[in-house]
C-alpha cells in the first residue's frame, strides 16, 4: 500500500537526544537524557507510571523544549526559536497519543483524514488512501460512526490510521495497548510491526512487559527505560 511505505534513508539517524533535561514547576523529570534512533528501527520506551514517557515523547514530538541540551531530527538540529521548522519536521512524525484525541462529531473516515485537510492536501486525491487505510486497520464497517460509539480498540486503530495517513517516516505511539484487552493489543502490535517493516521508524511507549516480550518473537526491538529521571538501555531484553 504506498500510503504506508515509507523511505529509508541509508544511516540516517531518525531522532538524537543529546543530555537532555526537562521538568514541570522546577521538578526534574528527566536528566542527562542521550538516545540516538536509526532509521528503520523499532524501540520500544518503558518505566513505571510517571517516570516520564509521555513527557519524553512530547519533546520528540517538539511539543516541549528540552530545559538543557539539545534534539536533532531527521539530522537537523532543532532551533528553539524557529517555528517553520518546528511544524516541517513534526509532518514527518506520525503521533498515537494516550487519549487517542479524536474529534467527536467527525466519522472515523474523517477523523482519519484530517491531517490530510490540515496539511491542505486536495481530499479528492487521497479518497484512496483513507479508504485503503480505513480498511487496513479493519474499520470499515466502522467508517461512518462517531468515535463515542467506538469500542477502545476501534479507536486505537483509528488512532494509528490517523497517524501514519500522511505518511510520516517516524511514528510515535503512547500507551497504544492501555486501555485493550491482550488480544486486540497484539493486533495493535501487529499493525506497528507493519508500519515498520515498510520501513517506517517506530518508537512505543508502554508499561506493558508482556508486550514487549510478545514483540520480541515479531521484530527486532530495542527497549528503552527511564529509571529516575534517566534513561538507559534495558540490557537483559526482559
Ligand atoms: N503538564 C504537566 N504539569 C506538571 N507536571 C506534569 C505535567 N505532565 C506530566 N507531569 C508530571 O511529570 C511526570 C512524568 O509524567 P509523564 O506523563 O511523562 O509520565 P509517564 O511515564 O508517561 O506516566 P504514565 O505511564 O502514567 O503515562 C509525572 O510526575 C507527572 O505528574
Ligand atoms: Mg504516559
């Protein structure tokens, strides 16, 4: 499907976190942060509740700017004060956030292709996409209704739909399996293996071991683990 192919480019390194460190209200969250993901990799991110995972993502996504240090993407250097940049790059990352954040009064079709809309992208062209998509994720008898009226496993599908329809090279999923039973997770895990053996980049947040462990036999993933305010390498791979 060429919506979800995505292009890999020789060594390049997807995102560098070079000693960062972030808090909220003078709170250290995270310290001396290092990490460099290549691309066409597949990381997941794990740590106890509130160790920052979220947060940690968010300045991927460039939604916080690190306190110290400093964060290239796709091999730029993100400049703190350059807004054109800033929405450049985070076209290239597609995002499944914890809460899903659909819109409710749209369809899920619509709601899945609203980065298209918001990019200013002619729907006329991509009418393909979503509906290749839409099926992709096994929604399309789902495509007309209203997210409320979704099950959590609909809309987390419907949340990576969403994420990857612009196809982004670097998609960040939070929690993708919290809210699912282990059976609709694996689903879930299933379609991220997918994103990146068509050779997107994909980083995942989760709590969840058994996932992980259940990832390992799918793809080749390296786990990452913030423990008191840093991260480090799991070396054991569970
Ligand atoms: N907007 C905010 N303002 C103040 N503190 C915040 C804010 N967002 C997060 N925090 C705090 O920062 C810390 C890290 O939060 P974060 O949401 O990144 O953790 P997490 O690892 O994603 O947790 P979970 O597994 O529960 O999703 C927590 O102590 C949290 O209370
Ligand atoms: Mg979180």
């Amino acid at each position: 499907m060429q919506v979800l192919t995505g292009v890999l480019n020789g060594n390049l390194t997807v995102i560098s976190l070079d000693r960062i460190s972030f808090g909220y209200d003078g709170r250290a969250t995270l310290e001396g942060v290092e990490v460099t993901i290549p691309a066409g990799s597949f990381h997941f991110l794990t740590g106890p509740s509130g160790a920052g995972k979220t947060t940690l993502l968010k300045l991927i996504h460039l939604e916080h700017r690190p306190h110290k240090g400093s964060i290239a993407l796709f091999g730029e250097n993100i400049a703190p004060s350059d807004a054109a940049q800033r929405t450049r790059l985070r076209r290239r990352i597609g995002v499944v956030f914890q809460d899903f954040r659909l819109i409710d009064h749209m369809s899920v079709a619509d709601n899945i292709a609203l980065p298209l809309r918001l990019q200013g992208k002619p729907m006329a062209t991509h009418r393909e996409d979503v509906t290749e998509l839409v099926e992709w994720v096994g929604l399309t008898e789902r495509a007309d209704a209203l997210p409320r009226t979704l099950s959590a496993g609909e809309k987390q599908r419907a949340a990576i739909a969403r994420a990857v329809i612009t196809s982004p090279e670097l998609i960040i999923a939070d929690e993708p399996t919290g809210n699912i039973d282990a059976e609709m997770g694996m689903r879930i895990l299933r379609l991220l293996v997918e994103l990146n053996r068509l050779g997107k980049t994909v980083l995942v947040a989760t709590h969840d071991l058994g996932l992980i462990r259940a990832a390992k036999s799918l793809v080749q993933a390296r786990t990452l683990r913030l423990s008191e305010r840093r991260l480090l390498l799991a070396a054991s791979e569970l």
